[in-house]
C-alpha cells in the first residue's frame, strides 16, 4: 500500500523531471476524461512522449496514473487523491485556470439538468448520499471495461467516492439456469432467479437488469413467455424486499454473422422481441429504460462497417463502444426517464 507521503515524493520527482509540456499532456489527458460529453477514446488512453507511455484509470479514490499498457502494479507511478470537487483536482494537476473553468461549467451543467424526472440514482447522488448500485445481467455487463465501468468513470468524478458498484454480471448467464445448455461449474446458481437473495442482502439503492440477449438463445431453451415471467418475478422479489430500490431495465445490442464458426442470428431469431418485452415491462411497472437496442440497430442497418468495429465478435461490443454508443443513452435514461 502507497502512503500519501510516498504518493507526493513519487509526484515531486515526476515532476522535476519532466518537460512542462508532457505536464500540460496529462492535464489534457484528465480533461478527456472529465468532459461529459463527446467522449472518444480508445482502449487505453496513452499519450507517448519519446516512446515512453503516460496512462490512466479513474477509481474510486483518485486518478491512478500508469506507465505502458496495463495498469498492473509494477507500472504504477502516482494515485491522485480523491478531492472535493472536478475543478479542484484540475487545480491540483495544474491545469489551467480557463480549463477548470470548462469542466466547472460543465459539472455545473449536468448538475441542473438532474430534476424530480431523473432516475433516484443521479437524485441521491446529487444529494450527497452514498449510493450501493448493483448490476444482474450477462458478458455484457460482467468485466472490467464494460457499461458499468464506462458509467461509473462518468459518475465518479461528478459524485467522489458516493457510487458504491457491485457488479453481479455472469458470462453467459440468463434469468434461470438451463440444465443441460450451460456450463454447470460456472453458472448453476449464478443466473438471475438465483441470485435474488444475493441482491437483496446487499440492500443496494438501485439495481439494474439485463439478460435479453441470453434468454434469446434458443439453446438455452427460455421462452419469451418464461423469459417475461423470470424478469417480472427478479423485478417483483427485490422491490418486496427493498420498497425503495430503483430497478433499472437495459436492452443492449444485435447480433451479427462476423464468419466465426456460430452464426449468432440463427441462435436469437426472436431477440427483438425479447427486447422489446422489455419495453413492455419497464412502461407497465414505471422503471427507468435504457433502450441500446434502437440506436445499434440504426447503426447496423447504416454503417455496417462502423458496427463490425465496435462489435467485432458479432456479439460483445469493445471498449470504444461502450463509450460512444452506451453511455449516451444511459446519460440520457437516467438523466430523463420516461416514467
């Protein structure tokens, strides 16, 4: 564990020892980061300077700084600490005073447009509150570098230290097990009926749900009907438990023949329909959608090209995805639902 002594000692010496110009590069580095808007960055936001590398992460308690191409610990170089507001982390990298002022603005800005018609989840945060955020759903959800990380490193520098994420997704996983269609080492017990004791016992503020695109599989045998029924039941067991939790709903994206040896839309012939039940539940029950459905599939339909390189597996969208294609419409969902 580095103490915040050595943290200043390490931050000293880099800076001593750098150009100002590459201390200018990190503080535009930040800004990418903390802008809320037209975020376009690539798997690992690097800017190299005489082929030596500066990257970074966003954690909870700070901006962890990196050299090369994986945030091991080996390559760390220096934790920003968590402060009190954008501006006066800026403040504290150095970043120009007319900088601050464009992200302030824009904090300030997002800040406003969160009202009585915004999901609980930016209320509470707006609030001050500490918010537990749970997330039940598939490989599209489960991971290091999916939606819920991308959201969360738009909500943390907005909110330090308040979002509070466990992250329950499963590879593969759907509302109920399929005996006989899933792996039972890594799924038995771990699809979404079965892990409804799990959420509740977290006592999370809000939870959010997405197994659409796995229902769909026909191997997995779950029909709409059952897949409708499964969500319902998920929805219904945790508001019993929790009256006040917020329940989330997402579709994500469609998928395509990329020449792999599965042909994934013969697998999900009926996906949109699955999604669009979705649809149906969140408007009957009033919860917050996060329809992604609409937009790839406009995408798919237009720019095919564009598609094959967000989704380059024909089923699981990458890094540049999630930022691009993802969080503006979770941005949008949550900042005026359609309740």
């Amino acid at each position: 564990m580095i103490s915040f002594f050595d943290e200043l000692k390490v931050l000293r010496k880099i800076i001593l020892s750098r150009k100002k110009m590459q201390i200018i590069t990190v503080c535009l580095l930040l800004m990418s980061s903390f802008m809320l808007s037209g975020v376009n960055l690539t798997e690992a936001p690097v800017v190299t300077e005489k082929e030596q590398s500066l990257n970074y992460t966003i954690k909870n308690n700070g901006v962890v700084f990196f050299k090369g191409g994986m945030a091991k610990k080996e390559n760390l170089l220096f934790i920003t600490r968590t402060c009190d507001s954008i501006k006066e982390l800026l403040k504290e990298k150095g970043c120009p005073k007319e900088k601050r002022s464009i992200v302030q603005k824009e904090h300030k800005k997002i800040l406003r447009a969160i009202n009585k018609r915004s999901s609980k989840l930016l209320q509470l945060l707006k609030k001050g509150e500490e918010v537990k955020v749970v997330t039940m759903g598939t490989s599209l959800t489960n991971g290091t570098w999916k939606w819920p990380t991308i959201m969360t490193e738009w909500l943390d520098p907005l909110f330090p230290g308040q979002l509070v994420l466990y992250n329950l997704g499963v590879g593969a996983s759907a509302t109920q097990y399929s005996l006989g269609a899933m792996n039972p080492v890594y799924h038995e017990g771990k699809c979404g009926i079965d892990r409804i004791g799990e959420v509740i016992a977290l006592k999370p503020d809000v939870v959010f749900i997405e197994f659409g695109i796995n229902d769909a599989y026909i191997p997995y045998q779950i029909s709409l009907s059952q897949s409708k029924k499964n969500l319902i039941f998920i929805i219904e067991s945790i508001q019993n438990s929790i009256p006040n939790v917020e329940i989330i709903l997402q579709t994500t994206n469609p998928v395509a023949n990329m020449g792999h040896e599965k042909d994934w839309p013969a697998t999900r012939p009926k996906l949109e329909a699955y999604y669009k039940s979705y649809n149906e539940i969140a408007n009957s029950k009033k919860l917050v959608l996060i329809d992604n459905y609409p937009n790839w599939l406009e995408l798919f339909k237009k720019d095919r090209s564009t598609f094959v390189n967000y989704v380059t597996d024909g089923v699981h969208p990458n890094l540049a995805a999630y930022r691009e294609i993802v969080l503006p419409e979770i941005k949008k969902s949550l900042l005026k639902d359609k309740r």
